[in-house]
C-alpha cells in the first residue's frame, strides 16, 4: 500500500458473499428450514484469485469480506493458490469478519499466513439470528480462541457503522460473548471467550499488524506515535461482565491531549 501514519491505503475490498442477516452468506449447507437456500457466492472459481494476484502486483493485499464456512473456505483456497506471490511481495492480507469456519478450515488462516479481521461485537449482536439460521454450525461461528489457539493473527475492529465503534464495547463482548444485559446467561458458546489481555491485543498490536503499521502503531515504547487512552477503570482487573461501563477519561493522540472528559 501507500500513505503515512495518519491516512493510509493498503488494501483492497473484496466480497465474496453476502451476509447472515438477509441469509445471503455462502453456506457448504442450507440455511436451517430452507433446504434451497446456500447463500449467494461472489467471485467464484478463478476470478478471486485473478482480482487476489492483481492487487499483488500492485502492492495491495486484499481485505476480504466472507461470512458463510463457504465462503471462508473459497478465500483460503485462492489465497493458499496465490500465496507465492503475495508473501513474495510481503503483503499481509486478510480475510474481514469470518463468522463461521468449517472444523478442518480452522488452523488454515495460520497455516497460510492469512489474518483475521474479526468484529466481536457481531456475535452478541447476532448470536439469536446465528442459531436460527445456522443451528449447530454455531459451534464454529466467531471462533476467536480457537484461531487465537492455531496461531492465528487476529486483528480485532468494529465494522462501524454496521455496529458500535467503541473497543470497550468489543472487548467486553470478546471476553464474555454476553451482551451488556448479561444475556445470554454465561456466554454463547463461552468456550470462544478470549481473556482481556488477548483481545486488547487484537485490538491494538494485532490491528497495527494487519495495517502494515506496526512500527509506528499497537504498542507504548519509544519511537511509537503515542497514542493512549485512560479509563475509569482498570479492565485488567475487573470482572470482564463489567466492562461495558467502562468510560474513558482522556485520549492521547501523538503524544498530545485530545480529549478529557472533564473538557
């Protein structure tokens, strides 16, 4: 990609399906109670990894957008198939939310060096729709320990304005899987919780990472932009069920005071 620290291209959209809600998502099985419906698939056969390797040769990774186990699947074939040229020109691209793997697709993303771009905040958002539309598949939705597990980078952000801006908001949701109101009680498939620590990471280094800044961005240390905030609380030692009020107090940006809740 091009640009500096403060505005930056460095990769290209891609869709490969639709999404969950409208059912559009492309599924290795139908949608439950619809025995037609596998979703709609977009760039199928070699025309993702044409678009993948015209990108590359461009010094663009692609983002791409995939929500079914379908479609996941297909992303990670035709970036296994187009790998020698982007990890050539070391690009890092990634695959935006991959709701829902398929068992054996799981360890690929590490396998192949392939980054997923994950949204926590849709699986309390969605987890009603999930289990009506996808049923015992839900087992496999927002797999975020289980890639965290395979060595999978995970680059954690909001999909903004689809859903809440707010980190604290995503990190609450990635640590319980429960929304603020505590539902459901113990979590949705609680197994795939992160610790607090694992998905502040995801959010800061993780994302830095992702966006081919990690020189600059991701971490507090000398030469870093300087980029902070303070909150109310310490979220490191709270219950994580308590994060979501969670305020923040001031932000640092380069190293200078942008905002203090008290003005």
């Amino acid at each position: 990609g091009f640009g500096d620290e403060w505005l930056r291209i460095g990769h290209l959209k891609l869709f490969a399906d639709g999404s969950l809600g409208s059912r559009t998502a492309d599924m290795l099985d139908p949608y439950e109670g619809e025995p037609d419906n596998r979703g709609i698939a977009l760039l199928e056969g070699d025309e993702l990894p044409a678009v993948i390797e015209e990108a590359a040769r461009a010094g663009i990774a692609p983002a791409i957008h995939a929500i079914g186990d379908r479609a996941n699947r297909r992303v990670l074939d035709a970036l296994e198939r187009t790998r020698a040229l982007w990890a050539g020109a070391r690009l890092r691209p990634r695959i935006e939310h991959v709701q829902l793997l398929a068992g054996g697709d799981v360890p690929r993303p590490a396998e192949i060096g392939v980054i997923a771009s994950m949204q926590p905040i849709h699986a309390t958002s969605d987890w009603l729709m999930a289990e009506a539309y996808w049923g015992r598949r839900c087992a496999g939705a927002y797999a975020w320990r289980s890639l965290a597990r395979a060595g999978t980078v995970l680059a954690f952000g909001s999909d903004c304005p689809v859903e809440s801006i707010d980190p604290l908001a995503g990190i609450h949701a990635a640590a319980t899987r429960q929304r603020p109101d505590g539902s459901p009680p113990g979590g949705w498939y609680p197994g795939e919780c992160l610790t607090v620590e694992q998905a502040v990471q995801a959010y800061t280094r993780g994302a830095a990472y992702a966006a081919g800044e990690e020189q600059t961005k991701g971490c507090l240390a000398p030469g870093m932009a300087g980029d902070m905030v303070v909150l109310s609380e310490d979220i490191f030692r709270m219950d994580p069920r308590e994060i979501a009020g969670t305020r923040v107090v001031t932000t640092v940006c380069g190293g200078r005071i942008v905002y203090h809740a008290d003005g």
